[in-house]
C-alpha cells in the first residue's frame, strides 16, 4: 500500500488486465474466489455490471468492487407502497457483491461516507 494513495471509482473493463485482483483478499473465501475466477466472465457475460476502486498511486492497483444487477419487483409485494399508482413491476437495481481489499479497509472505502457503498 503506498503512502500517497490515489484512489478512484470507474467502471470494470473485462478487457482489462487490473493489478492485484487475482490476489484480491477481502477476508471472505467466498468473494475472493469470485473476483479471482468469476468476474471477469458474469460482466463478460452482462450478468451484471461491476465498478472497481483501484490505488492509481499503486499500479492500479484492484483495491474494492461492487457488482449491480437489474430486476423487478411485483407491486403486489409492496401492498404498503401499492396504492394503484405504481406499475404493475417495479424496476430495481440489487447489490449483489461488495468487498475492499483487507490492506484498504481501515480507510472505509466500503462505506457511505467515501461514497464506495
């Protein structure tokens, strides 16, 4: 990790070769193995779209991610909400994955305040 990070927020480009993101550990078996063997594909395939926090100070350096898919919810499920104004589907946007690298999490990139959430 370098003393004088710069950090940004861009679109993942799977034609993109991202330094460290074989080696991403967030400390969850689970999204490690997904960075390193399957996100390259989901995006390849549009399964979802994914957004990388990268250390430009550091090679850029794959430091956190977030994945987003579309659907749809049925206004029949949100009886609350479901007055007859809304559509008959309601279009959302799921948060499926989310990780920051463990040598970056001190700095709270993974949450609201920095605006990686």
């Amino acid at each position: 990790m370098s003393d004088s990070e710069e950090i940004v927020l861009e679109q993942y480009d799977p034609a993109k070769t991202y330094s460290n993101q074989k080696k991403f550990d967030c400390g969850h078996k689970t999204i490690n193995r997904f960075v390193a063997g399957n996100l390259k594909k989901q995006i390849r395939q549009n399964l979802s779209q994914c957004y990388v926090l990268l250390d430009t100070s550091d090679k850029d350096r794959f430091i956190g991610f977030y994945t987003l898919s579309s659907f749809s919810i049925k206004a029949s499920e949100l009886e609350a909400l479901s007055a007859g104004s809304l559509p008959n589907r309601i279009p959302c946007c799921r948060l499926i994955m989310l990780g920051v690298d463990n040598d970056y999490k001190s700095k709270g990139y993974g949450n609201e305040e920095n605006g990686f959430h």
